[in-house]
C-alpha cells in the first residue's frame, strides 16, 4: 500500500475528538483538502468544527516541500489558534509523522502527530500537544477519502 493522505491530491473528511488538560473530550468534525504545484509544494487546509458550530472553527494552512523520492519535509503552518508554526515530517511505511514548533512562543508550545494508513481511503491520527515539556492536549481524528 503507497500512502494516499498529503502524497496525492484530494478531499478528506474527519471526525474525532480533543481533549486539553482536563476538560472533557468535545466532539470535531472537519474536512481536509491538499493540493499539489508542478515544483513539489503541497497546500494542505483543515478546518474543524468544534461540536458542529461554525464559531468554534480551528483551521490549519500547511505549506512544505517534498522531493519525489524523498520521505523527509519541512513545512510552515499557519494554525488559526496559535498563529506561525514550522515543522518537519517523515513518510513512513504505514504512517506519516509530523513535529512542530511555534515561533516566538514564551509558553514554548510543540506538538507531534501520527497519520497512520489503515487503508488507501482511511487514515487515523493521533496528534499530541506539550507546553515545555508537559503534555497539554491531544486529538485524535479518523480520515476518509471523498470521492
């Protein structure tokens, strides 16, 4: 199986949760779109809905360069909650795995993300925030390719 999710142009949909500190888990709906240029940028926008009320929407805009026979990236993200991030991530077998870092953040926020391929129209994330050095959240979302 060749992965599927950000390798390929396409339309995602995704569900799941988050959970901050400890607050009770709230509900995510979301869609996902990636887009690829002829010199090997890719786009990838999500929006997600908090308990399906526009209000709530967190939105990623991820920007990063990927050789073709490469499996490492760098990217810039623009998060809608936290503002300028940069990263990097690694295309494995069976998962993909991003780590970020915000700029000039005194709170010195990261995170670290795995997209794991259940199958070519399925994906399942698991996606970890740390304040320093505590963890301060996690999402975990199921992706489906739309057709």
């Amino acid at each position: 199986m060749k992965h599927t999710f950000l390798i390929q142009p396409g339309r995602w949909k995704s569900t799941g949760v988050w959970q901050e500190g400890t607050n009770p888990p709230v509900q995510l709906i979301g869609k996902t779109v990636v887009a690829w240029s002829a010199d090997n940028w890719f786009t990838m926008i999500t929006k997600l809905s908090i308990d399906d009320q526009p209000s709530n929407d967190i939105t990623w805009q991820y920007r990063g360069h990927l050789e073709p026979d490469e499996s490492r990236y760098n990217f810039i993200l623009t998060h809608s909650q936290m503002g300028k991030i940069e990263g990097e991530g690694w295309i494995g077998k069976e998962s993909i795995v991003q780590r970020y870092w915000l700029l000039d953040d005194s709170q010195r926020r990261t995170g670290f993300e795995s997209f794991y391929q259940i199958n070519d129209d399925s994906y399942r994330l698991a996606h970890s925030f740390l304040s320093g050095s505590r963890l301060s959240g996690l999402m975990e979302l199921q992706f489906s390719r739309q057709s």
